[in-house]
C-alpha cells in the first residue's frame, strides 16, 4: 500500500510536482483462533475449558441426542430449572492485538420463552472480572438450530483474557444452551 503525499501548489509550480511513496508496515496478524479446543472434541474433563454447574452436573456432553454442531461433543448448558452453568478459557495475546472476531455455534432448545433463560457471552480479564458482554441470547431469541453467532469486538490491551459463556435459568420451563465450534481471531487492517 503506498499513500501520495504530495500535489502541486499551482500552475507554475506543476513542473516541480512530485510523489513520495511512503510504506505502511504491515504488522503480521495471527491466523489461528486464540481459543483452543473450539469444538470441544477433547472431551471431559478438558483441558482447556474449565466449566461449573450449580448442579454438579457435567457441561460439555457426547450424547449423541441431540448432535453436536461437528465432532461428538458439545456444551449442553442450561436443561434444568434455576441452574447456572459456565464454560471459560482464558487466552494469551500477542503485544498490540485489540480488534477480535468471536465466531461461535448456538442452538437453543426451550420449553419456556418468556425470556428468562438466559446465555450471556462474556469477555473477561485474566482473574475473572467481567470486562463487557459481548453477546447476550435468551429462551425469547429464536434459535431452533444449530446457527453462527459472529461478534466483532475491541478489547482492552492485556497480555491474556478471559472468553466465557454462562448460562442461567429460571424456575419454571427450563431452557437448553447448547454451544460448538468457538473461534476467537484478531482482525488486522
Ligand atoms: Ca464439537
Ligand atoms: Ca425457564
């Protein structure tokens, strides 16, 4: 890419235009997705998710009813009444990272819809803190399949932050969250 930074002053002076062709640096951009295990194909216990019920019950499932996005496992969050559940990973950033694209399947099975089953998709600091919300579904979205979920974000510079999906319910009509094939990328211009 090259830019022009230089135009005659006048007519007179058209005989001493000239161009400077400046170069942009190109800062490499990282092509793999940050988080790793997006598929969640290693199973549990994972090493690379951490996850927690409110029930003790286990978050990342091969059942093979219902399917997975890809592969034979999944998060099946939710199911229940007054459940929370959550599945994070914390990744590292290469210096000078902000911009992110969050790519990430979601499919919602659901006996309520009033709204007040909830999935909130969270970018946290490295220690847990909720930074912002980066997505927010609930038992009202209507998402009865399997459907991509892209989210363009900029995060504060940090050396590692937290990606986390947490899933509430209420008391009444549980709500099914189920989520696949996370991917966390850096955009560069
Ligand atoms: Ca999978
Ligand atoms: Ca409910």
């Amino acid at each position: 890419m090259c830019v022009w930074a230089g135009a005659p002053m006048n007519a007179q002076a058209q005989s001493l235009q000239y161009f400077a062709f400046l170069p942009v640096v190109m800062k490499p951009c990282p092509v793999h997705s940050f988080i790793q295990d997006g598929g969640m194909e290693a199973g549990a216990p994972n090493p690379h998710w951490f996850t927690s019920s409110s029930q003790f019950s286990d978050v990342l499932d091969d059942s093979p009813v219902p399917a997975a996005h890809t592969g034979a496992w999944k998060a099946w969050m939710g199911g229940d009444n007054s459940v929370t559940e959550v599945i994070s990973q914390t990744f590292a950033i290469p210096a000078g990272v902000t911009q992110f694209t969050l790519r990430y399947w979601v499919w919602i099975d659901t006996q309520d819809g009033a709204g007040g089953d909830t999935l909130a998709v969270q970018l946290r600091n490295a220690s847990g803190g909720v930074i912002a919300t980066l997505d927010a579904l609930s038992d009202a979205s209507t998402i009865p399949t399997w459907t991509e979920r892209v989210v363009t974000f900029t995060a504060p510079a940090a050396s590692a932050l937290q990606l986390a999906f947490v899933a509430q319910t209420d008391a009444l009509d549980p709500t099914s969250f189920f989520v696949d094939d996370v991917s966390l990328n850096a955009v560069c211009s």
